[in-house]
C-alpha cells in the first residue's frame, strides 16, 4: 500500500467512524491538554462526562492554577491514577507563572510541562495547534500493525513514527489523527488490535488488589474532609498494602499528614 493509497483508505474510514468528543468541538489547548492526561489509562466514555464536569469547575488555567489540589482531587475523583490530577494542577501554575497565562506552542515548552511527554506534546502540538507533529498511541499503533505489519511481527515505535511521517497529511494533522484513532477504536472492536506486537506493550495490572485500589480509597474518603489516620484505617481495606499506598501518596505531594491527622494537599 503506497503512502497515497493509505491516506485515501484513512480518509475514507474518517467519514464512517468519526466520535464527536468536547475536546474536538473546541481544540483550545487546555481543552486538549485535559483530555489527553484524562485518556492516559481511561476509556473516552468515562472520560467525557468526567472532563465536562471539570471544564465546568475549571474552564481555563487560571482558575484551574488558582484552586487548592483538594479541590482539583476532588474533581478528579473517580477516574484513578491522581497524579495526572497533581500534573495538570501544575501544570497549569506553570502555565501562568511562567508563560504569562498564554500556553506554548513550542516542543520544548510544552515537554517543561508536569505531565506532559513526547507523545502528549505531540497530541498538543497535532490537536491543538494543528501541527503535523509525529506521535505514536494506542490507536496509532493499532492502525499501522494492520495496514503495514504481519501477524506476530515484533515492531517498535521507532518504526511507526517512520511510517507516520511518510504517511501523515502534512495539511490536516488534526483531523488524519482523528482519523487514525477512531479507525484503531473500531479495528479494535473487531478484534483486530494486535497489541501485542508492540515492543513497548504492557498490560495493565488489575485494579482489583492492587496498591492502587487503596490509593483511591484513602484519596476518595478524604474528598470529604480531614481523617484521623487510625480512622482511615478501619474505612477501606486494611492490610500491608496500606502503608504502601500511604507512602507513596505522601511522596507524591497529594495527600499531607499533621500530627494524627491526614488530609489532601491544600
């Protein structure tokens, strides 16, 4: 398949699949910065109503930058790993500290942000500014595995961004990415997702059992106020797993510990 012919097939799919979301109703670049750190490890339908209920409390950097943590946690609740919440409260203190409230357009710019990596800054730079920038996600992955690879072939990101940038429509990144993630959404509901031929696949753990679980209990519990921590210990499931999660939110700056008593960073 020629670089031509697959644009054209892409096309032709972005007619059939494409998903009306709020972040491609209106591409500002906060909008899309929400969206993307809300999507790392989440389902777009439990991301949608989560991120209008955000924009809601939040609609721009500076209220966003303005408000405690506690707050920023406590509407994030329910969509799990907090840290993107801490990143993106950063995030956007850095945005109006330091770029005078205007959000950079710049590679380098955009990777000084918390939370934001090669493959977010390019989903910026495409989604936001229209840039043919060159990143590689799941759905992306999904999409060149079955046009350009074979059954079982090992493959690495490198060799999909070379793809990517023979095949990218240099004049309309946004919606050709567009393109590629709803395509991969529905190549994957056919059963057609091969991830496991990425090299750089890794499944995620259950959630079930995990540290994380405890993580999101205590988190969640202390949206309602201050907790002794010995009353902490008898409302979610305590055993060796606590100390762990415990910890870890302390070094992670999400949640504070004074004398007895435990409560989200302010």
């Amino acid at each position: 398949m020629t670089s031509e012919e697959f644009q054209s097939h892409i096309w032709d799919k972005a007619k059939v699949h494409y998903r009306s979301m709020p972040w491609r109703e209106d591409v500002r670049p906060y909008y899309v910065l929400v969206s993307e750190l809300m999507l790392q490890q989440t389902q777009v339908d439990r991301v949608v109503p989560k991120f209008l209920a955000f924009i809601r409390a939040f609609p721009d950097e500076h209220i966003l930058a303005s408000a405690s943590l506690a707050e920023v946690l406590t509407h994030w609740s329910g969509l799990g790993y907090n840290r993107r919440a801490k990143f993106l409260h950063d995030a956007a203190k850095k945005i109006v500290s330091e770029y005078g409230g205007v959000f950079p357009d710049d590679e380098q710019a955009l990777l000084s942000l918390p939370g934001v990596g090669k493959n977010t800054k390019g989903a910026i730079l495409a989604y936001a500014f229209n840039q043919p920038a060159i990143f590689v996600e799941t759905n992306v992955r999904t999409v060149y595995f079955h046009h350009f690879f074979t059954d079982g072939e090992q493959v690495n990101d490198k060799q999909i961004e070379e793809l990517l940038e023979k095949t990218i429509d240099d004049e309309h990144p946004r919606e050709f990415y567009w393109a590629l993630m709803d395509y991969g959404t529905y190549l994957k509901k056919q059963g057609a997702g091969k991830i496991q031929q990425s090299r750089h696949y890794k499944k995620q753990p259950a959630l079930k059992g995990s540290v994380r679980e405890i993580r999101g209990q205590i988190l969640k519990h202390l949206t309602g106020g201050d907790i002794r921590e010995a009353d902490m210990k008898q409302r979610v499931v305590y055993d060796e797993r606590f100390d762990l999660a415990l910890k870890g939110l302390l070094k992670d700056g999400l949640v504070m510990r004074q004398d007895d008593m435990l409560h989200l960073t302010k």
